[in-house]
C-alpha cells in the first residue's frame, strides 16, 4: 500500500487514534485526552479536553525554540512603495502590546472584535491579539460597503471593531473611517469603541468612539495568552448565503490549529524556517488559514502582499516576490494567473527572475481550467498542483499531497482527498455513484479538525444548510466525479448543471472547451431559461490582449468547437464577447449574477463585486444580442 493509501486509510478507520497523534505537531497547555466526541446535534467536535492559545503556538513557543531572529513576515506594498521585515520577537512583542490595548478597553475572552483593515502587518497583529486574549474575531474584508459591515457587526455583536484609517488601490486612496461611522450608524449593535490603525496615505479624524492605534499602544501593559478550550472558537468567518443573509462560519481553536500544521506538512512541503507564500486577502479563508495562521504555527516566514497579480507594477509582480523573498511554495487562485496570461500571454516578465527557489505552485479557491493549467505546465519547472477546499472547511478537502507522496497530475482534478476527508459521489437519491458518473461532492461524517462547527448564533442553519441533504454527510454544494485512478474532479457548483431538453450537462465542462481557445483569456458559460428546451448555455468571453481577429469569427469557432468535443446535444449556439466580467474580490466569477440578468430577473449589486462597472457591460451586450430576458432585468 502506499504512503498517501496507508495514510487516508488510518484517517478514515481510525480517526482518534490518527487525529491524536497529529496534535502532537502542537504546544498545547494541557494535551487533549479526549480528541473526539459528538455535540448534541451529532456533530463532530475535536480536542474538547485541551488547552492551548494559537498566540503561543504560533508565536511565543517559536521565541522560546530560538526563532527570534527569524522573519515571521515579509511585508511588500507595491502601491504604497513601502516592504517592512517583522521577526518572530517582534511580532510576539507587537501583538502582546496590541493585545494589552484591547484588553484596556474591555475586550475579554470570548467577547467578539471586528477587524476591518488592508493588507498590512498590523491587521495581522490585530488578529493574533485577539486570539492571544482568547477573544473571537471576525475580519471584514476592507472597502466592504457600510451596509454589508453594518449586517456583520450586527451578527457578531463586537465589543470593539479596529480598522486602518484607509485602504490603497493601484491608483487611489479608500478612506474607511465613513464606511465605519456609517456601519455603525446603521448597526442596531453599537460597539464599545472603534480602535483606527493611521496609515501617512490618509490620516482619518477620530470620534468620541474612537481610538489612536498607536496612542493606545503606547499606554498598554503587554498581555500574556490566555489558555482556550480545544473546542472554543477562534474566528467567525462571512461567507455569502443562499437567503441573501451572510453566514458566520465558526472555527475551532484546536482543530484548527492541528490541521493547519498537518497540512502545511503533508500538502505544501514547507519545513520550519522556509518561506510561504499566499496572494490572498486576510479578508477571506486562505488569509486566515496560509497568510495570518499556518506559516507561523509551522515557523516558516510568511509574505503579506499588498499588491495586485499586474498592474502594480506589471504582470511580472509574484515572479518578482517568490525570487526577492525566496519562496518555498506558492499560493494564489487561478483568476490572478488568468490575468496575468491575458497581459503576458508568452511570459515574457518571467524572464526577468529566478525562481529556482520555489517547488511547487498551488492554485485553489475556484476551478483550475485545464486550459490555465496547461499555460502554467509550460511555463513553469515545477509541478502546478490544483486542489480543492472551502470556506467552510477551513483547509483543503483534496490535493495532491507534495509532501506526503507526490502523484502525477491531471488537469481539472483536485487530485485525491485529504486524508480525514472521506470524499464520496451520490446521486439525488443518496446512492453512491460509480468512476466517471457525476453527482453531488460530499463528505461523509465525521468531519475532520479544522472545519467549521456552526453557523455564528445559528445552530439550526448550520444543520439545514449543510447536514440535511444526505443525512450523515456534509454537502458541499459542488458537483463532481471520481475517475477509475480515484481522482477527484469538480465540475463546479450544482446549480451550474444545466438541464437541456432533458439532458443534464455540465456549464464547467463547455467552460473548458471555450477556455482552450488560443484567443480566449477568461470565459463563462451560463444556462439561461429557454420555452422550448427549458434552458439553453450562452458562453461570455474575453480575448487575450493583442487579439486582432473579427468577433464573428471566434464566435463560430468556439461554436464549432464545443460542437465537436462535446456534441450538438449542448445546443451551445451563443457566444458574448466583453471586455470584463463580474467578479468577486477574491476571483470568482458571479455565474449566478449573469444568470440573473439573462433571464431578465431583478439583480442586486452584490458587497463582494469588484467591479461595478463590470455587470453594465455585460447587460449591454445581452441587450444587444437580444439574450433571454436580458432586456427586462434590472438593479434593485
């Protein structure tokens, strides 16, 4: 049996003893004896028994160990042309004194602090305090319009929220102190106090609510960590819901911080001491799990990037900080790497750098398109490993596992599950499918550490929205198969099947002949309501920069093209050129968005869009070309 087979195995069969001894990666206070027991929803829960602090074991014990000198961060900020070095000492020190601050004004273990800040050291630093106090945070990703923070701070009730005093883009400055005062205001919850970061690009004018970061600092008695059960929570995490409401993802402090380490063994191959790197937002899941936690608990050196994938300056951006900072391994989501193909399609910037120093490139956070995927195995020498998680499970749920056993790859699969990921197929009926038949992803219980275990304040949506579609396993929500190699494949997600006069067929899967087009940088394909066939795919894509060729005819190649790999049963007569499409901040195109527009539905103006101007260029070429109901749909 191989390594990785032995491995899941013992995951899978023996989960306590297995799970038990990967706590041993972690200093803990008093070491768990009772690793897993069940909640009265008959839910999972780790490490109830334990006490540690995530503080200690990512920053303290490493001081204790002798890493005081060592980079804990590397901080780069192409848009304010400033990079700061942060130690272990340092940060251990900055965090107590920030901590200290906090706990001047009330802040207590299990009190909740809403963290609305940039990508800078100190939103790190704000985060590690509260944990160090045993206090619960909850980031908001910066520039979040005043309504989505103002329904987050309501949700979460924080005694204090801390914020920077602005945001930097490529070319402006996003003052965050009206945002605040405006959250606030709308908020039927009002914070004790509001604690503002000041950055020299704008200096924000305080209230009577409001504290000088520094001011307070200067005044704090350093605070040590405060020693936490296994099973209390560390953060409350956002994430979009399906009643328009955001769901507060709560995760553990134990689990957590066991998982995380495994991990950064097992998938990501990086020892104490070498340099990781996450092109993310503390905002979402992969900054708090690969920028802010797991480095650290690891005792590596992470970098805070606060830059763009191009234009700050060019396309060349991350070949420049994985060779400046020697990165070990490197993680970012397949839409910066889209972009950068669509501005540098030859990669031409990476000739300008070595990296030799870096092993392995990670990409997850959407789909990894085989066409994308194949644009990086050219360019790259090492190996491009896609792999699969959620904001809901904290830490990836399928990879391949470069530190554990490598395995060749195959584009557009995540690779096999984690072990502790007991990743099945089932049909509508709950019947599990065979190799190469799609169906719904889920996992069956117990969950592994590290994954959420509730819905903030809501117990019963944390059951309905995940447990009760197949009881006994947790729903994704992602559509996939598992080919005869045991190799997962998503499709995407289950409302991204569309059904054509009877046929069930897969929008990622017609994705995949568009994206392969030469002249095709990024694509979407959607379904969209038809009299006759009951829905009908419509692809929306952008050319790659330099494209010179007439719209008609990429238009009938791609046509053809999905026509010849996938068959006239798609019906897939339809293709959008724009120039941009509706994203999230974090890289997810808003499939769901363009649905709605098509079939001339009412459509909000989503918090995490990031760009507005995106949604009138599509709603004008589908009123143009006479889409669906696109003509009827408006903004609400």
């Amino acid at each position: 049996m191989s390594t990785y087979a032995n491995e899941f195995r013992r995951s899978i069969e023996q989960p306590e003893s297995f799970w038990a001894e990967q706590a041993r990666r972690i200093p803990w206070f008093k070491a768990p004896t009772q690793i897993l027991h069940y909640d009265e929803a008959n839910h999972a829960r780790w490490f109830a028994d334990g006490e540690l602090n995530i503080c200690h074991a990512a920053l303290d014990h490493h001081v204790e160990q002798g890493r005081g000198d060592q980079p804990a961060i590397f901080w780069d900020s192409p848009v304010t042309d400033s990079k700061r070095t942060l130690t272990y000492r340092e940060m251990r020190d900055q965090v107590a004194s920030f901590a200290g601050a906090l706990k001047g004004l009330g802040v207590e273990k299990g009190d909740r602090v809403v963290i609305y800040m940039p990508m800078v050291p100190e939103a790190l630093v704000a985060m590690y305090a509260c944990a160090r106090l045993g206090a619960v945070h909850s980031v908001v990703f910066g520039g979040f319009a005043p309504h989505e923070l103002a329904v987050r701070i309501e949700d979460a009730t924080p005694k204090v929220v801390v914020a920077a005093s602005c945001g930097v883009e490529v070319n402006k400055v996003l003052p965050y102190k009206g945002i605040i005062d405006s959250a606030v205001e709308q908020s039927r919850h009002k914070p004790d106090a509001c604690v503002i970061f000041q950055r020299e690009q704008h200096t924000a004018e305080l209230g009577e609510r409001d504290h000088d970061w520094a001011t307070l600092v200067a005044q704090a008695e350093p605070a040590d960590c405060v020693p936490v059960k296994g099973t209390d929570p560390l953060y409350v995490l956002y994430t979009s819901g399906t009643t328009g409401k955001p769901k507060g993802v709560v995760r553990d402090t134990g689990g957590y911080a066991v998982a995380l380490a495994y991990s950064m063994d097992v998938i990501y191959d990086v020892a104490p001491g070498e340099v990781f790197f996450s092109a993310s937002d503390v905002g979402w899941v992969v900054g708090h799990s690969y920028i802010v936690y797991a480095p650290l608990l690891r005792g590596c050196t992470s970098v805070v990037y606060e830059g763009k994938p191009v234009k700050t300056p060019d396309a060349g951006a991350f070949w420049r900080l994985i060779s400046e900072y020697q990165v070990k391994s490197f993680f970012t989501a397949p839409t910066a790497f889209r972009a950068i193909k669509k501005e540098d399609p030859e990669g031409k910037h990476l000739e300008q750098y070595d990296i030799s120093c870096m092993k392995a490139l990670f990409l997850a956070g959407e789909r990894l398109d085989p066409p994308t995927f194949h644009w990086l195995d050219d360019l790259l020498d090492v190996p491009v490993i896609d792999h699969w998680w959620q904001t809901e499970s904290g830490w990836p749920i399928a990879a391949n596992l470069h530190g554990l056993e490598p395995m060749p790859t195959k584009a557009g699969s995540a690779t096999v599950p984690v072990p502790g990921f007991d990743v099945q197929i089932l049909d509508r009926e709950g019947e599990q499918m065979g190799a190469m038949e799609q169906g719904s992803v889920v996992i069956k219980q117990p969950m592994p550490p590290g994954c959420l275990v509730g819905v903030w304040g809501d117990p019963q949506r944390f059951h309905s929205a995940y447990m009760t579609a197949f009881p006994g396993y947790y729903l994704t929500g992602d559509g996939g198969y598992v080919d005869e190699d045991g190799y997962l494949f998503i499709m995407g997600r289950t409302d991204d099947v569309i059904n054509v006069a009877g046929h069930r067929l897969s929008t990622g899967e017609m994705e995949e002949v568009v994206g392969a087009h030469s002249a095709v940088a990024e694509c979407a394909v959607i379904g969209i309501h038809d009299a006759l066939k009951g829905q009908l795919p419509i692809g929306l894509v952008i050319p790659k920069d330099g494209f010179e060729g007439r719209e008609d005819d990429l238009e009938q190649e791609l046509i053809a093209l999905v026509r010849d790999k996938i068959g006239p049963i798609a019906c897939f007569k339809q293709v959008l050129v724009v120039d941009r499409l509706p994203k999230t901040r974090s890289g997810k195109i808003l499939r769901k968005l363009l649905r709605n527009i098509a079939d001339g539905k009412e459509y909000g103006v989503p918090s995490t869009i990031d760009d507005p101007a995106s949604l009138q260029d599509v709603h004008e070429a589908m009123k143009s070309r006479d889409v669906g109901a696109a003509h009827e749909s408006r903004q609400v």
